[in-house]
C-alpha cells in the first residue's frame, strides 16, 4: 500500500471534483442495475490500496455527527458525564441541531500515530464511514460529492466506478438499464469543516 500524500491528493482532487461529481449526478439519476454489487467489489478493491493511518484527514478536517447514543458511549469511555463531554468539546450546530466538534483536527485524533484514541467507543458516523458500499448506494452516493474531496479512498472508490462504467449511460438506448425513482436522501454522515 502507498502512503498517502495529502498535499498532491488536495490538488488531484481539485483538478477532478467537477467531472466526479457530474458522474455521480448521472448515477443518481439514472442507476444501473448492479450498482450495489459494484460498489461492494469496488470498495474492497480500495481499501487493498488505501490505509487510512498514512492519512486520518477526515479526523483533521471534518467532524462527526454526534448522536445522544455516541455522546452516552464515548463519555462512559472516558469516565465522564454526557453534559461533561458536550461540555468540553462539542457545540450544536444553529441549522441542523446537530452535535459536533468543536476543533479540528478531532481532539480524539492522536496526530503521532493517526490513531482515535477512542476507537471503541467512536461515533457511529466514524465506525461506517467513509460509507462505500453502503446499501442503498443510490441513497447515499451524494455524501460522496463533498468527500472526495477530504477522503482519498472516496476519490479513489468514484475514480475506479468512473472507469468500469465508461460510456454509462448509453444515451440512445436505455433498454437494458433498471430506472429507479428518487428516493430517500440520507444526510452526509460526516461534515466537512471550512
Ligand atoms: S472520534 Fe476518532 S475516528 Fe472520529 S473523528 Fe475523532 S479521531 Fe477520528
Ligand atoms: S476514511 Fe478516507 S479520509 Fe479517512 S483516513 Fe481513510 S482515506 Fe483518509
């Protein structure tokens, strides 16, 4: 596996932000059928590549979401109350009520080794994300449009998905393609922080 290179990534994903998020704006509009397949064969793939201790930057430059359950779990691992803990490090956010942190990079985040120094006890946001393979992928595929640019494997999941369906969709004839509707979007687990 390389190791990450967050400076020549942040260029990279500048220079390809629009024409990934045009491809995934085309994929949730019009799906093919084994998406979902394909997502889980991709993210393996990825993750044969990519190690997430050469880079931790969704830990320096985003926040998870904080549910009551993560704020019970997280405070109980560090002998701590829950209005302690929000005390100390998070702040609700105006807009979505949501509990986040209040400094980046994560205070969790150890900057020596790239380790969370509560991995057990980690948001749920944190445990599935960067959220790959998640089923429905048509559901979830937008969080990836913020994404790729913070998180290399999220990048390198669209830049492999961008090739195996080159020429997708074939715009004349759409026969052999399943349509589904627009369904429900779930909200980006993790945000990023400007
Ligand atoms: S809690 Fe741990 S995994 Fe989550 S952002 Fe902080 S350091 Fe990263
Ligand atoms: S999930 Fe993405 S941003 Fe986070 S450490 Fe792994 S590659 Fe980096």
């Amino acid at each position: 596996m390389k190791k990450i290179n967050l400076k020549t990534f942040a260029i990279k994903a500048e220079e390809k932000k629009k024409g990934f998020r045009r491809f995934i704006n085309k994929l949730e509009k019009q799906p093919p059928k084994n998406l979902n397949e394909l997502a889980i064969e991709t993210d393996k793939q990825v993750w044969q590549e990519i190690d997430c201790t050469t880079c931790a930057n969704c830990c320096k430059k985003m926040t998870p979401t904080f549910t009551p359950k993560d704020i019970k779990r997280a405070a109980t691992f560090l002998h701590m109350t829950p209005a302690a803990f929000k005390e100390k490090w998070l702040v609700k956010q105006k807009k979505e009520k949501d509990w986040v942190n209040r400094q980046q990079p994560c205070q969790f985040l150890d900057l020596s080794t790239n380790l969370c120094t509560i991995y057990e006890a980690r948001p749920y946001d944190c445990a599935g994300f960067p959220h790959l393979a998640k089923q429905k992928v048509k559901d979830y595929i937008h969080i990836h449009k913020q994404n790729i640019m913070y998180c290399p494997a999220t990048y390198r999941f669209i830049e492999l998905l961008k090739d195996k369906l080159k020429g997708y969709p074939v715009k004349k004839d759409l026969s052999g393609l399943k349509i589904i509707g627009k369904g429900n979007k779930r909200k980006s687990p993790i945000i990023p922080v400007e």
